[in-house]
C-alpha cells in the first residue's frame, strides 16, 4: 500500500494520473460525441411517428364516421327496397 497526502491506496483504488493516454481521451469523447448524436435522431425519429400516429388516429376516426354514415345508408335503401316491393305488388295485384 502506497500513502500520499495521508491517503491510503491500494492496487484496487480508482485514479487518473498522467499516464491515461490522450488516445483513449479521444476515443471517449468521440463515443461521448456519438452517443448524442444517436440519441439526438432517435429523438427527430419518435416525433416523427408520434405525427404519423396522430395522422393515423384522425384517418381511424373518419373511416369510423363513413362506416357510419354507410349503415345508415344502407338501412335507408332496404328500408326503400321493402317499400318499393310492396308497391310493386299492389300494382300487380
């Protein structure tokens, strides 16, 4: 064990002292570096679906309203199909 200035330190102690190279200071920042910038265009990549999902939910909701509107369309010319059924057979009649 070494002392200095009244610290005991042992082989398994964290330092930094002037033999870390300036290589591997480099690549940290540069992984630093990369490491916002991944996380920068994940972020422009979620906003970008979080529009689409919003496009896609106003899409939903109108095909909802036309399925709507469509039944009662529907219901409407059966409703005029009956009628024009039982006119049909009083004329023949």
């Amino acid at each position: 064990m070494a002392k200095n200035k009244g610290f005991m330190y042992t082989a398994n102690d964290w330092h930094l002292d002037k033999r870390v190279p300036v290589a591997f200071l480099l690549v940290l920042l540069a992984h630093t570096m990369a490491a916002i910038w991944y996380a920068s265009a994940l972020n422009s990549r979620v906003g970008a679906l979080e529009v689409n999902r919003q496009n896609a939910i106003t899409a939903y909701e109108r095909l909802i309203r036309l399925e709507t509107k469509f039944e009662v369309f529907e219901q409407s010319l059966f409703r005029i199909d009956k009628n024009l059924e039982k006119l049909t057979d009083r004329v023949v009649k």
